[in-house]
C-alpha cells in the first residue's frame, strides 16, 4: 500500500510563496518614505499604529525634517505636532529627535547599513532594523512583526514562542533571495486574508490547506467561545441598563 509522505516545511513554504507571488506580484513598501533615513523614522513611528495612520503624518514631518540634521534641529515640541495623533507620540518624538541626533554625531548624518549600527539608535529594534536593511540597503533580511509570527504558526510553518526563533525558522524555509520580499507579501496577505480573529481558516487561500486540523478546530473553538463572551457582556449590559431604567421610574 502507498503512503503519502507528509509535506516538509520548506515544500509548504514554496507553495506559499507560489501563491502569494500571484496575489501580489509586485508589493510596495507600505509606508511612505524618500530615502533610508525617512523610511526608519516611518518604520519607528509604525509601532503601535497603523502605516496609514503613519501615512498621514510624515509628508509634513519629512518636509520639516528631510534629513537627519535638519530633523535633530527641531524643538521635540515641533515634531510632537506632526505626529500627535500616533499612538505613543510623546515617546516616538523624543525618541525621533534623539536618533537623528546620534546619526549626526556618530555617523556623519548617515544611516547605518549594518544592524549593530541601526540597532544602537534609540527605539530601533532587531525588526525595524531588518526592514531598513531589507527595503534601504538590499541586504537579505526577513524581519518579523507579531502578524507574520502569528501566520507562521497558523500555517504550521513555524512552532516558536517567540520572534527570534520565528525568524530562524522562516529563513530556513524561504531562499535568502525571496526573504525581503516575502515578509511584504505576507503582510499584505494578513491584512487582506488573513485576520487573527474571526477567521474561517477553511475558506482561507492558504489556511485551507496549511494550517493543521487540529489548528482550525483550535481557532474555531477559540473564536466561538470569543463569540459567546460578547454575547453574555451585552446580554448583562442589556439588563444592567434596563434595571437601571427601571428604578428611575
């Protein structure tokens, strides 16, 4: 009798890469920047907030501060202005005045092309420093945020607790040469296809096939009893408020 030899890794990883290069052939970089320096302030000012709502703010900060020195030369008021309505803005504008004060004095007003350099800039972690060195600099990089670390777990790709190890894992399954562009395209993918909650993963283009039986019933049961929790939260909502217009009779 035939058995089928289950799917390795790498095999899924190649079929999900088929089908995502067909839905988004040419993906772009989803936050707005002219250069290296604007696209890590974008990716800084990303956390916490939507690249949209990051959109609508830096077109006015960048031309306040295109470059590094002319951004360190804004009061932190200033920038705290342009970017008032992110999440964190307090933060992210001390920080953005800082990092662009260390590139003055530390490395002539440049962006760093390595991750040690990236990384000793305040408020700029090994992912931000992944996108920059991907999507700057053209050098192979695979950052990992918390959706692309959920996917790869849903799609079986990955077991990892946490991004670190996610990441080893991804780069083991996907070539070096598609590692920038696949962590585009699985964003996009999420986003469109793919949301954490709610999800039907049987109708899903890739969780149909990749995610483990044991996964869809997982999430089913999980979004179910999600379901019946807001149902019972408006249910006491509901009677909390008519005992309430009760006794104001």
């Amino acid at each position: 009798m035939c058995t089928l030899r289950p799917v390795t890794r790498a095999e899924k990883a190649q079929k999900i890469l088929a089908i995502l290069d067909e839905l988004y052939p040419t993906p772009a970089i989803p936050l707005r920047h002219n250069d290296a320096f604007t696209l890590l302030i974008a990716v800084l000012l990303s956390a916490q907030t939507t690249d949209a709502r990051v959109n609508e703010v830096t077109p006015a900060l960048f031309e306040d501060g295109p470059t590094p020195a002319k951004m360190a030369a804004l009061p932190v008021a200033r920038i705290l202005h342009h970017i008032k309505t992110l999440g964190l803005a307090p933060t992210k504008a001390k920080r953005v005045k800082a990092l662009a004060k260390q590139l003055v004095e530390d490395f002539d007003g440049e962006v760093p092309s390595d991750f040690e350099g990236l990384e000793s800039l305040p408020g700029v972690g090994h992912k931000t420093a992944g996108v920059v060195m991907a999507q700057a600099f053209g050098v192979p990089a695979f950052p990992i945020d918390t959706h692309i670390h959920r996917l790869a777990a849903r799609w079986g790709l990955s077991k990892a607790k946490n991004v670190v190890q996610t990441e080893r894992d991804l780069k083991k399954v996907f070539p070096e040469s598609r590692w920038a562009d696949a962590h585009l395209k699985i964003i996009y993918f999420g986003r469109e296809h793919c949301p954490a909650q709610f999800h039907e993963l049987e109708q899903c283009p890739i969780c149909a096939w990749a995610a483990s039986k044991k996964r869809i019933r997982d999430e089913r049961r999980a979004n179910d009893q999600t379901r019946r929790e807001a149902s019972e939260r408006l249910k006491a909502a509901a009677a909390k408020k008519k005992l309430a217009a009760a006794r104001a009779k």
